[in-house]
C-alpha cells in the first residue's frame, strides 16, 4: 500500500496520484504540483489515502506545498495571460491563412510554457505560427491538435437530454463506444438519434451497455428460430427491459404473437449484425 492524495487539473478532469511528501492536503484544497509539462496547480480531490501498489505507477512526484494567498493570485494572473495568448493566437492564425480552430489556451503555473489546443481537418503546418508566437510570449509555445470529443469536453455545453454536457459535467476520460452498442440497444442507427453534438457516438451509450449485455444472454434475439406454448416460429421483434417477444408462426400466415420471454424455448438463437453498409456509413462516428 502506498499513500497518496489525487489531484484534479481541470473540472471533470483526470485524477492524479502524488506522493503527500509530510503534507496533510483537505478534499478542496489547491496545491502546487510538478508534472510532465511543468509545475501547475491543482485541485485536491482524494485527500491523503492508501492505494495497493498496482493501482499506481511509480515513482509518484510529491507535491510541493499547499497553494498560498500568493499562489493564487498568480494562478488568476495566468487566466488573464490564456484570454490575452488566445486573441493574439487566433490573429495569428488568420494571418498565416491556416486552417484550424483555436479551441483552448492554457498556462503553466510557472509560466515557462504556454499550450494551444486546436482543431482541424486535416495536418497543418504550424511551424511558422509557433515562431510568432514565441517572439511574442518569449516563453516556450506548444500547439495541440485534438479531437472533437476533447473540443466538446473543454468548450461545454447542453446535450439534447438538456444537460450539461457529461464529458464536461463529470467524465473524467472518455469511454470507447460503439455501432454494436446502439445495435445491441435496439437503438434506430440514424446518425442524428445517436450522436452528440460533437458529432461522435454519444458517450451515455456507455452507461446502460452492461445492462443490455445481461438481457441480452437470456432472451431470444431478432431472427431466433423458438418454441412457443402454441407453434414454433421465428421471433419478429424483441423489448429487452420488458422481456416481451413477437413471435411469427413458422407454418401459417397468422399475425404474430406476443409472448413473455420465459414461455419461450430457443431452439436456434439469432445474432445481432451490424450491416457492411451500415458500419461503413457511420465509422466515422466512433472516431475521436
């Protein structure tokens, strides 16, 4: 067992273990920490804990002291510096023509670099803009391309659930979703049904998936070939939360018939398929 406190860089965001290092840090508390891209500051979200060995990669990093009244005043400073670098960051942008949307501007707490998080279609050439940039900040210059997931998760918004956004609500990393969720789910593969506003798969499939699973491995599929308490037949439709089933009579014209899942026998299960065609129109979906 080791100890450890987790820290959180922004709202929703992933937590990271330190070593306390003697320190003593409150669920709330702002502390001032090394990491990959600098010292930073950080908000305490698991105060001092044990964890088994396996759960961390070590060495962990100590923090290096509780935030201080001073502290906090340069953290608001850098704020002002991320809404300054952006302005001139986008004039920048449109001078050289390229093509991408700026989406984010961060600061480290040391101020000894400053990270622009964009979007594009396609690879750009920022090389150029990096040299401005640098002659205008004087500090190191770091520019990100990422994902309209990501962009989602820091610009934030309402889903059409009327919700705050969840990666931005309270995912702390985002979650691999699937075609064969929705298909699983009985859901319509209509992009538009399925999608987020960021235009990908919407991340709530996730949660509901385990669910589906378990119904799943108890009753018939679409396609089952069954044994009713009256015929045998082919089952035509399937609601999986309730367990009611509509079975077509193999040898006769009659409508179908709905039965509860346990007065039926499989005798040859279905599958559940997503179409080439389909998988090949909505792939894109699933990319990040």
């Amino acid at each position: 067992m080791t100890e450890i406190i987790g820290v959180r860089f922004k709202s929703a965001g992933k937590v990271y273990y330190f070593s306390p290092g003697g320190i003593k840090a409150e669920e709330g508390a702002r502390v001032i920490v090394e990491t990959a891209r600098g010292v930073e500051c950080g908000e305490v979200v698991m105060p001092n804990r044990m964890v088994e060995d396996d759960k961390i990669t070590a060495p962990l990093k100590a923090i290096i002291r509780v935030a201080t009244p001073q502290d906090m005043k340069i953290v608001e400073q850098n704020k002002v510096k991320e809404e300054n670098a952006f302005k001139i960051c986008q004039e920048k942008i449109l001078a050289h023509k390229l093509d991408m949307k700026l989406v984010d501007v961060e600061c480290t707490f040391d101020n000894n670099k400053l990270l622009f998080y964009f979007t594009a279609e396609t690879r750009v050439d920022f090389r150029e803009l990096v040299k401005d940039l640098a002659s205008v900040f004087r500090t190191r210059i770091e520019l990100r391309q990422i994902g309209v997931r990501d962009e989602a998760k820091i610009l934030g918004g309402l889903g059409i659930c009327g919700r705050e956004f969840c990666c931005k609500g309270f995912l702390g990393e985002f979650q691999p979703v699937s075609i064969k969720m929705a298909k699983e789910q009985g859901l319509s593969l209509n992009p538009t049904k399925i999608s987020g506003t960021c235009g990908r798969l919407m991340c709530c499939l996730k949660y509901e998936q385990d669910a589906y699973e378990f119904l799943l491995k108890s009753t018939p599929k679409v396609g089952a070939y069954v044994k009713t308490p009256d015929f045998k037949g082919y089952v035509e439709e399937v609601n999986l939360l309730t367990g009611k089933l509509k079975v077509k009579p193999e040898k006769s014209e009659d409508a179908a018939v709905i039965f509860d899942k346990e007065d039926v026998t499989i005798i040859r299960d279905g599958k559940i398929k997503v179409d080439k065609e389909e998988l090949k129109a909505l792939k894109n979906l699933e990319d990040k």
